[in-house]
C-alpha cells in the first residue's frame, strides 16, 4: 500500500510541468554509450541481520546488452548478463549452476532493470516494468516496479537515481523489507 | 502360348499374391532382442535384458542444439525443456536450469532430513553450528547470497542447497548462459527420458517426432540445428537405414536378376512361374511360425527369406529341361529324384531346429521346413500344371567341364579345403563374434556426436549396473543402502567413479526413523544455537524456524516412494531407478560410473553373497546371451548335418554320397576360411548366411551328380545350375556394398559360398556316366 502511495505521488510529478531533463533524453543518451566500466560498492540490509553487510566490486556494461557484475569483495562472483539470461561464474557457492528458480526471478529482474536503463532501451523496459521517473534540475530518478506478478511477490522495485546520463546509484527492495543500495563511480 | 496355360500362370499368380498379401497383414511381426534369446533365462540374464530393452539408459535421448550464438541457443534451450516437460511423453527433460519449482523447493526443505545421503552426525554441535552460521554470513554479502538470504533463517547450515546439489552433481557438465553447454561453448546439450521404453518402437518415433516439432516451432529462422542421439536414436536410426538399404538394395538386386533370367530364359512368363515356389515357401513358413508361436519375429521372418531363397533354383531346374516334345509333367519325373532329394535333405537339416529351447531358433526351423517343404509342393504341382502346354523358345544347354579340366582342379580345391580345416581347427583364426554391437550401422557423425554429448556430461556409464530385487520397495532400498556403503569404499580405493542409487533420493523407512531419532530435541538445539550464534550480528529470534522444522521433522512421517512422484529432480529420478515390475516384485537400480577395475567391482557387489543384489555387465551380459544361442544353434546344426549325411547315405549309391558330401564341405570350408581370412567373424547372420548356402551347396551336388539322364540332359543340367548360380550371386553381391554390416555379411557370405559351391559341385561331382 506504501508503494501505491508512494507511486501515486511520483507519477504526478512525472507529469508535472515539463523539466530539463526528459526521461526520454536521458535514456537516448545512455543508448550512445556503446562501453562503460564503473566501480560500486554495496549496503546491504538483511531484515535478521543486525549490521548492514558490505561489499564491492566492478560493472562492466557494453551495447546493447552485456552487462558483467563482477563482485570483488568479500567474495569473488561474476555474474554475467546477456541478452536476457544470467549465468553465475567464479567461485561462489552457486558457481557455474542456478540456485533455484526463485533466485533467477529476483537476480534477473535486477539485471534485467539494469541493461534496460543501461541500453537506454525504454520500450524493454516498459516491457518488463511500470515507470515512474522524477528530476529535478537533471537530478532524476527512476522507479521501475516489476510487472510479472511473480516476480513482484520478491522484488519491490529498483530505484536507480542519477545526473544527466549518469547513474550514481542503484536501491534494489526485496519484499520481504531486505534492501541493498549501490553507490556507482562511472569512470570517464 | 495357348489360351489355357496363360489363364492357369495368371490364376495361380494371382493367388499367391493375394495370399501374401494377406498373410503379411495378419501375421503379428514382434521387434525385439528376444530373438537370440533362450527360452528360460538365468535372473541376472533376464534383468540385463530387461535394462536393455526397458531399462532407464534404453530411454535416454541425448539433444545437441548447435548454429546460432550461445545467448540464443541457451534461450532455445529453456524454451524447447519448458515445451517439452508439459508433454507425457517424456518422464523429464532437462538442461542443467533450476529444476526445483517452488512447491517442490519448499517439500525438499520441508524433509531435507529425511532424503538424500544421510546427514553429517555432527551437524548440530555447537562447533559445527557455529562455523555454518560464519559461512553462511559471508555467503550473505555475496550477490547470490541475496537469492538465498530468505532461506537462511530456516535452513542456517545449508542442507537443502546441498541436498539440490549431490542430485544435480551426479554429473559436472559445464554451464553457460545458465544450462549445459558443450566446453567450446557451440552446443546447448539437453538430456531427454521418454516415458516410452526402448523396445516401444511406436512411443519412441513418436516421442522423437514430437522434440523435432517443438523445435521447429521454437527455432523459427534463428538458423539453430538440432541433433539426437542414444539408445532409442541408435535404434531407430539402424531399423530405418537398414530399411532403406535392403529397400534399395532389393529393387536394385531384383531387376538384375529378372534381367538376367529374362535374357537367359528369354520369356516373362516363366519370370512370374519361377517365384511361385518361394512365394508359397514365405506364405506357409510365416502361417505356420504364427500359428505355432503366436507372432512372428522380424529376424526369423528375415533369416527364413533368406534360408528360402534355395526355393527359387527347384523352377529353374524344371524349366531349363523343358523342350517342344517333353511336357512339363514328363520332365518333373525326369528330375525328380535330385529334385525330392534337394528338398528332403534341406527339410531334414531344419528338423531338429525346430525342438530347440529357443524359441528365435526353433521359429526359424519351422519357418524353414515348412517353407520348403511348400515350395517343394509348389514346383512338384503347380509349376508343372501352370507351364502344361508351355513352349519355350528353345533353351539351349551348356558343355560339362572336361573331365581332364575338372580333375586339375579338384585336387588343389580338396588341398585347400584340407588346410582351411585344419587352419581353423587349430585356432589360428577367430571364428566367431557374439558381439553384436559391432553389426551397429550407425553413421559415424552420430556415434562420435553420442561419444562427445556423454562426455560433455560425464554422464555414468550406462553399461554396468547393480540390480536389486525383493518383495517391497522397502526390500530393495534397505539392500541398496547396504550395496552403498560397499560403493562409498569402492569409491575411495579408485575403482568406480562415482554411483547413483536410489538411497541417494529416498532412503528406507528404517533409515529415515534412525535419522529421526539423531535428530536433536528442540529445547538442546535451542542451547546449541544460542551458544553458537554469540558474537554474530544475528537477532534474537532469526532461527526459530529452523528449531521449529527440526522439531516437527523428529515426529514426522517417513516418506515413501508415492510422496515423492510428484517431485521434480529426485521423483523422476527415483522412478528410473527404482520400479515396481510387472510380475509384482521391486527392482532397484544401481548405476555405476566411471569403472576402473570391472573385475573388481563385479567381486564387491558379488562378495556380499546375497542372491538379490546382482552385478550387471549389459554388454557381457548379451553377448553371452548370442553366444548361448550360436552354440545351441550349431549343436541343432551339427545334428541336422547328420541327419543329411544318413539320407544321403541311404537314398545314393556309396560313391556319389561321398562325392556329395565332399563337396558341401569343400564349399562350406573354403566359404568360411576365406571370411576367416577377410577379418570377419561370423555373427548369427553370417551362419544364417551359411546355412543358405549349405541348402544350394547340396542342391548343385545332387543335381550335378545325377547319373540317369542323357547327354543333352547333362548340357541342360549344366545350363541351369550356371542360371541359378548367377542369379543367386547376382541378388547377394548387391549386399556386399552396404553400409550396414549385416547386409555386408549376409552378402559377402552367399557370394562366396554360392560360387564355391557352384565350382566344387562342378569338378567334384560329375555325373557317373560322364567320368
């Protein structure tokens, strides 16, 4: 009900007055960029778990739909994205197999999330989400909330938050009150 | 050609036509292994049969999926299991993707303490509890910790996970795009088992047709191919390719000969005359197997062709004597002392077949006695009355070999004969195959295809396996716990691989009540766990539901077979190995892979010295089987030689017996040494072969032996035995340029024995008055 709520007031801003940043733009900007490297670091907050748990690593992201999550710390796992499937790599303990069908729904509807704004690719992602984007002075904000029901019922939705066509930060919400926010240093 | 004769040939052959065409409708032709086999088999025989023909390895059809980039095939590959896995023809189809739907993920969690392996007993310690809720801490900041982190607090030392692994980790293959791919990543590999077994020839073309369409629909233009192979594609693709070449083969064989007995004989007419003796052969010789046996067998029916072939020189021998002044009845009697004596002597050689244990040998020896006998009738009564009145153009006949010629070759052919025998007497060759593996016709890019796809896999080695048998499922689950435990030692000195039994699905009633009992009570791993997470940022209560699953699981029912059917992974997996057979009683499998030491593993599973459990080589297993059933069939053989031999000795003068006899032997001898020598060891179909070419052997001698007629008698003689010969050989060396082994056999062996025979006759039994 918080989200419907919190929707609501987003999707009025989005069709507030016209701002200087489109959601449009932004996206066609990032669609020029055939490369990106950046590296990220993540806070995670599990519901049982009484400290946030910390980790790090890199993105690597080539056009249109490559997208590499390699985890530096604590432990090496590389996750790679390609045209809508994900393989785990490394090793981890899911090395080389998947864990199960629910872990592929919430894994890949967060890369899923990610390659759509990556590529800039706004009809994949309406395809696969409900869109809500807010800016202020090119500061922006993307909420994309999941369609397929059971993919709802573990992932609230990804907030990727940014400035022009950069993403500064990515906030993955588990259904189960679980978050894990990346911070993102692009390199030039 | 008079009016009347035209009318009786047309009668006659429409009647033969009709009655083939019938009885090939209602007789019921049974396709299976059973052919070679004895009528009672040993119980390890019989339970290798039934894996082969049955048996879960006998429905394993392995999909490569190649042509298009990895994300794409990878793509195809989920959407060709998911299509696949809806349908009932197959018990499970599966690429390596998560198998586990969430119902059946939440019953494996819900009993990880009752299946799979049995549980490590210090699990629930504090030092052990203590070190999984490190790990599983550290596996938390991973990013697949995320997918898992839901299931922490109920399953905190991870069990459920490690359970879904050792059932996927039978095998290791390698993953991309998140299913099994080839290690050069160009092809997605899918693993199919038809609910169809592998003798259901029907299921299995049905089930094979069924992925080739999904496929199609699936792949669109994406340019992907796709590719099968193992046992229910090896089967099929054998019957079909020799389907198509003995087609080819027929058609082709066929018109040379009709060719060459049209330019020989220079008449059609007696073309349709001559095949009413073997037609009449094939028509009673397949009523009488099917009234006898109830069903015909395909290699019976197929060897019974063969053997009747002989049927198709009797016509020839009446025909090549026909002139204008002597009618067909008057020459009947002019030949038929050789001509009875060819068809008794071939009738009592099949006679004792006919008693064998065997029921693939004593079909055949019906088949083949009766057949002849039928075609004998035919040539005594029909061919005459059809050809009464028919002139024909003039057959002339051919000079005998000078006696002088002949003599020049007699002595070296006897000389040969005698080392051939004394060569292969002394072993210097192997003479017989039981393998009848080695006859496979694959196509060489399927076999190494099949050899590439189970390596990729490192799928067990489906040739050798233990099998249990008992009363109840329970029966036969605590064996094969009993057998594991021998198999886990087995494992650890190096002599298998790896095995998979069904304990490691659902242990016994018995097991799984142990294990409820080791569980620990609630109010003990309440202490455990509260000493093991100090000092860990866990909050208070993270694992009550942990305390809560071990709780209910100690008072819990144990799990059967029926609980677990439903289930994905380990309840297709249990139902391959574990089954409950027709006759009532339970067979659980155990598959073993990777064999070092056969002898040895074969002595462990023997050493436990329980009758139940058995130790199965499929593959020496059926070999035995052949090699039973060769040695059976040459003792029947052997008698029926006899047999010939005394009809000979009675019904001929000492002297031309003799000479009858020499030559036979001559011509069986020089046959088989030659194949001996060529490198081929005679498999069932090269002595069914033989055995052709003993029937024509003794057919030339008696005719070319028989003294009583006059000159132009011998030239006809001579004549017709070169027709037959040639038409003999023709139809069989079309054979020898087969791709199919057996047909390559088959023909190999009659072209050479048919002209031995043709050659030994010749020089050894001229006819008294000539000599």
């Amino acid at each position: 009900m918080k989200h419907a709520v919190a929707m609501a007031v987003l999707t009025t801003f989005a069709s507030g007055p016209a701002s200087s940043c489109e959601l449009s733009e932004i996206l066609n900007a990032r669609a020029a960029i055939a490369e990106s490297d950046a590296a990220y670091a993540e806070q995670r907050h599990v519901h049982y778990v009484t400290e946030p748990i910390l980790a790090a690593g890199r993105l690597r992201y080539r056009s249109p739909d490559h997208l590499e999550m390699i985890v530096e710390q604590p432990k090496p796992e590389t996750f790679i994205y390609q045209d809508g499937v994900l393989s785990i790599e490394g090793d981890a303990a899911a090395s080389g197999r998947d864990i199960s069908v629910e872990s592929h729904i919430l894994l890949s509807t967060l890369f899923s999330a990610l390659v759509g704004t990556l590529s800039g690719d706004e009809a994949k992602l309406r395809g696969k989400f409900d869109l809500f984007f807010t800016d202020s002075d090119c500061a922006w904000q993307l909420t994309l909330v999941p369609k397929a029901e059971r993919a709802r019922g573990k992932v609230d939705g990804v907030d990727l938050k940014g400035t022009k066509e950069r993403i500064e930060q990515i906030v993955l919400k588990l259904s189960n009150g679980d978050r894990s926010v990346l911070s993102i240093r692009e390199n030039e | 050609m008079k009016l009347r004769t035209a009318l009786r040939i047309a009668l006659v052959a429409a009647v033969l036509a009709g009655l083939t065409f019938l009885t090939f409708r209602s007789i019921h032709i049974s396709r299976d292994l059973s052919f070679f086999q004895p009528g009672a088999l040993s119980e390890t025989s019989e339970l290798a049969v039934e894996q082969v023909r049955r048996g879960p390895a006998s429905r394993l059809i392995l999909i490569a999926l190649e042509g298009a980039p990895p994300p794409e095939l990878a793509e195809l590959s989920k959407a060709l299991v998911e299509s696949l896995n809806k349908s009932s023809a197959f018990l499970r189809v599966a690429n390596g993707a998560a198998e586990l739907d969430e119902g059946s993920l939440d019953f494996v969690l819900r009993n990880r303490y009752l299946l799979g392996p049995a549980p490590d007993p210090q699990e629930f310690s504090t030092a052990s509890l203590r070190r999984s809720l490190e790990k599983a801490l550290a596996d938390l900041g991973t990013f697949s910790g995320l997918a898992t982190a839901d299931l922490l607090p109920r399953d905190p030392t991870g069990r459920t996970l490690a359970l879904v692994e050792a059932w996927q980790g039978a095998f290791h293959p390698h993953f991309r795009h998140g299913v099994w791919f080839s290690r050069d990543d160009a092809t997605a590999i899918i693993v199919a088992e038809t609910s169809a077994t592998g003798d259901d020839e029907a299921g299995q073309t049905a089930a094979q047709a069924e992925i080739g369409a999904a496929f199609q629909q699936l792949a669109g233009r994406s340019g992907a191919r796709i590719s099968m192979t193992g046992p229910p594609v090896f089967s099929r693709s054998i019957s079909q390719s020799i389907q198509r070449e003995a087609y080819l083969i027929g058609a082709g064989s066929s018109l040379a000969v009709l060719l060459l007995l049209y330019i020989t004989l220079r008449s059609p007419t007696l073309l349709i005359v001559i095949a009413f003796p073997a037609a009449a052969a094939s028509i009673v010789g397949a009523i009488a197997v099917q009234l006898l046996f109830g069903s015909v067998h395909g290699i019976a029916l197929t060897f019974g062709m063969t053997l009747i072939g002989v049927t198709s020189d009797y016509p020839v021998h009446l025909i090549a004597h026909l002139r204008q002044d002597r009618s067909s009845w008057s020459v009947l009697r002019s030949i038929a002392a050789p001509l009875l004596l060819s068809g008794a002597t071939a009738v009592v050689a099949f006679m004792p077949m006919t008693l064998s244990s065997f029921p693939g040998l004593a079909q055949l020896g019906v088949f083949a006695v009766t057949g002849i006998a039928a075609a004998m009738a035919a040539t005594w009564f029909l061919v005459p009355w059809a050809l009464d009145g028919f002139v024909p153009r003039g057959i002339g006949g051919l000079p005998p070999i000078p006696a002088r010629t002949a003599r020049w070759i007699r002595w070296p052919l006897v000389a040969f004969a005698a080392i051939s025998a004394a060569w292969l007497l002394s072993g210097g060759a192997t003479l017989f195959s039981d393998d009848l593996s080695r006859l496979n016709p694959l196509p060489r890019d399927l076999l190494d295809l099949d050899i590439r796809l189970r390596g990729e896999l490192s799928a067990p080695d489906v040739r050798r396996l233990a099998a249990v048998t008992g009363d109840s499922a329970q029966a036969v689950l605590e064996k094969s716990e009993r057998l594991s435990q021998q198999l886990e030692q087995a494992v650890g000195d190096g002599i298998i691989g790896s095995y998979d039994s069904p304990s490691r699905y659902l242990p016994s009633i018995a097991a799984q009540r142990a294990r409820q009992q080791a569980l620990p009570d609630g109010v003990t791993l309440l202490m455990s766990l509260d000493n093991a997470r100090e000092g860990l940022p866990f909050e208070l209560h993270t694992f009550d539901p942990f305390i809560r699953d071990i709780v209910a699981t100690k008072t819990q029912q144990p799990l059967t077979p029926e609980d677990l059917a439903r289930i994905p992974l380990i309840g297709d997996r249990l139902q391959s190995l574990l089954s409950h057979r027709t006759d009532g009683s339970w067979l659980a499998l155990t598959l073993l892979g990777a064999v070092q030491d056969p002898a040895k593993i074969a002595d462990t599973i023997g050493g436990i010295g329980d009758p139940a459990v058995h130790y199965l080589d499929l593959q020496a297993e059926s070999m035995q089987i052949i090699a039973s059933y060769r040695k059976e069939a040459l003792r029947w053989l052997a008698g029926g030689l006899l047999a010939v031999i005394l009809l000979l000795m009675l019904c001929l003068k000492f002297r031309r017996a003799i000479r009858v006899i020499l030559s036979l032997g001559i011509s069986l001898l020089l046959t088989v040494a030659i194949l001996a020598l060529l490198g081929t060891a005679l498999t069932p179909f090269h002595i069914a072969a033989l055995l052709l070419v003993a029937g024509i052997g003794l057919d030339y001698a008696l005719f070319m032996s028989h003294d009583s007629a006059g000159d132009h008698d011998q030239r006809q003689v001579m004549k017709s035995l070169l027709i037959c010969a040639a038409t003999t050989i023709l139809a069989f060396c079309f054979m020898i340029f087969s791709t199919a082994p057996i047909l390559q056999g088959i023909g190999l062996t009659v072209s050479i024995g048919v002209t031995l025979s043709l050659l030994s006759a010749m020089v050894v039994c001229p006819a008294a008055g000539r000599t």
